[in-house]
C-alpha cells in the first residue's frame, strides 16, 4: 500500500548543515526553556507515543484476529492460539527501551503485554504481566514450546503472575498461520511476506472504520494463503518492489480478502470507499497501473465482488471464493 507521506528529511538535514556551515551566532534571543521542563516534556511525549502505539497494536490484534479464526478451514496452514500479545525489551525500538519499562512494565523476559477480550487466554483468566513458563522458561508466542503445549484441546499453562506460580486451564483454537505485526510508519501501507502481516502506524490512522482495516488485513492474509510469495513476487497492496506481474495477484488478494472480511463478521457495506480516500491523499497513484491495480478498478472490483458475496449470502450458499475451474488447489 505506500503513499509516504512527505516528510522532508532531506529539508531538515540541509537546513541543519547549512546551519552548521554558517557556523553562525543567531541573530535573535530565544525564550529560556528550563531542564525539568523538558526532562517533562520528553516523559510526556514518550508516554503518549507507546500509548498510542499500545493502542494500534491492540486494535490490529482484536480484528486481525477474527479474520485469522475465522478462516482457519480455508488456511493452507495453521497454528494455534491463546489470544495473547507477548512482548520484551526486544519488542520496541532501542530507543524506546527504557520508556517501555516505565510506562509498559515491560521485563527482561517475555511477558503477556495484551489479553484480546473474548480470547480463550481472556476466559482462562489471564493478564497483562502475567509470564507464561514452559520448563522453568518464559516462553514468547513464537517459541515452538508454546506451540507444541498448545496442541491439545485443554492446555494446562504455568504462570508467574506477581512471583506467584499457577496454573491455568485454557482451550487454545486454531488459526490461519500469519502473525500480525505493526510497524512504526507514517507511510500507509501493509505487507505480506508469506508468514506476517505487517501494518503501518500509518494504515491503522488512515483504515478508519474496524470494517476498512479488516478489508486490508483480508487482503494481505490473500497473498500468505493463495502462495503469492512463493509464485514470484514480493508484496504490498500498492507499491514497492513488486512488477508488472503482480497486478493480478493483487486484484485476486482484493478479491479473496473480501470475503475473509465478511466470513470474519466484518461489514463490506462501502469498504470501497477506502480507495476514494486513497485517491484525496494520493492523487498521482490513481491512475498508476505499474504494480497494482488503478484505485478505479480496485474500487469497482471490491464493489463487484461484494455483489457477489451478498447474492450467495441471500441464496444460502457458502462464503468461499469461486475458482477458476482448472485452479490448482494451494
Ligand atoms: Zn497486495
């Protein structure tokens, strides 16, 4: 997807070495700031930027996971899940580090940062700080130990919550195999790499309905399960390294992604719209055909395929994608 928005650091960076080479006095006497201040300020700012982050990263959870349980049959692979956000000193930016500790209580070892509300971990009972032990080890929701405990319908989890040992009885599910991620980036844009789903800071601000980041999350997970990856390219809804030969995949995502979205629960009612919108912010990507769709065709396609959707709905038949009748299975 990839409007990047302008950001000017090429300005910033020659007004600062012009700056520099002026090696100058500045000509006018600036009000005084004072240290506790912006000691403040920078705790301040901080705070906001991981409560925001927090915040995305909850929405991008809460609905990519619907999409991913609601799919898990028509997943070419899968895994299973508790419904949990573990995070570490890894999971942020080395400069954020020392901010997550304070504001996130973020430990040396993973810990549960997020229960997704009417997850098995949520009905199990588990929070945030809670550390999931496997053999005495905080284990991270990658770890294949955590994988292979949750393969049973009934998993008994220890946990240390406080420095209290416990165990908890959950009843993991099963899901389509791709892990969301977010990505700190002002740039809208959402990427597939055949194992994640990656989304921007940037899309989670522009997709403003629940129901538009569905349709770019449906979209994205299109390209993992249909083995776009595999069959060449790259990724992206809308620019990067991709080619020509892309197009089509990207029209097929739109289309497989959609009814991802609606089998999800999610409401496909105008989600077109959202190509509208792109067009305000990017007008020169509109009519650009090089790696993607023109916005014109993806809006009436997606309206095309609603269309469909909706008359199988109406008819009783069930929601899955029609394929070509030569189409090998994936
Ligand atoms: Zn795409």
């Amino acid at each position: 997807m990839g409007v990047k928005r302008s950001l000017r650091f090429p300005a910033i960076i020659l007004a600062t070495l012009t700056a520099l080479a002026g090696c100058a006095s500045t000509a006018t006497r600036l009000p005084e700031i004072s240290a506790p201040d912006l000691l403040a300020e920078s705790l301040l700012q901080e705070s906001r930027a991981l409560e925001v982050q927090s915040a995305h990263r909850h929405r991008l959870s809460r609905i990519g996971r619907r999409i991913l349980l609601a799919n898990a049959e028509l997943c070419p692979k899968t895994r299973r899940d508790i419904g949990v956000i573990i995070h570490s000193d890894d999971s942020y930016a080395k400069e954020m580090r020392i901010a997550a500790r304070r504001e996130l209580g973020v430990l040396d070892r993973p810990s549960i940062f997020h229960v997704i509300p009417n997850s098995p971990a949520d009905i199990a009972g588990l929070k945030q700080g809670d550390v999931i032990l496997i053999d005495e080890k905080a284990v991270d929701a990658t770890d294949k130990a955590l994988q292979d405990a949750l393969s049973s319908e009934r998993a008994a989890l220890s946990i240390d919550r406080d420095g209290q040992r416990r165990t908890i009885t959950v009843e993991p599910q099963t899901l389509c195999h791709s892990r969301l991620r977010l990505r700190s980036s002002a740039a809208i844009n959402a990427i597939a790499d055949g194992r994640h789903i990656t989304v921007t800071t940037g899309m989670m601000e522009f997709a403003q309905s629940d129901d538009e980041l569905a349709m770019v999350i449906g979209h994205e997970l299109a390209h993992n399960t249909m083995g776009h990856i595999r069959k060449v390219i790259g990724n992206l809804i809308l620019s990067g390294f991709a080619t020509r030969y892309t197009r089509p995949f990207e029209s097929e995502s739109d289309y497989v992604g959609l009814y991802y979205m609606v089998r999800a629960g999610f409401d496909p009612d105008g989600v077109e719209t959202f190509w509208r919108r792109l067009a305000d912010v990017d007008p020169r990507s509109v009519n650009r055909a090089k790696t993607h769709p023109t916005f014109p065709d993806r809006y009436l396609r997606i309206a095309a395929a609603r269309g469909e959707i909706r008359a199988k709905q109406a008819a009783g038949e069930p929601l899955v994608p029609n394929f070509k009748a030569d189409a090998e299975g994936e």
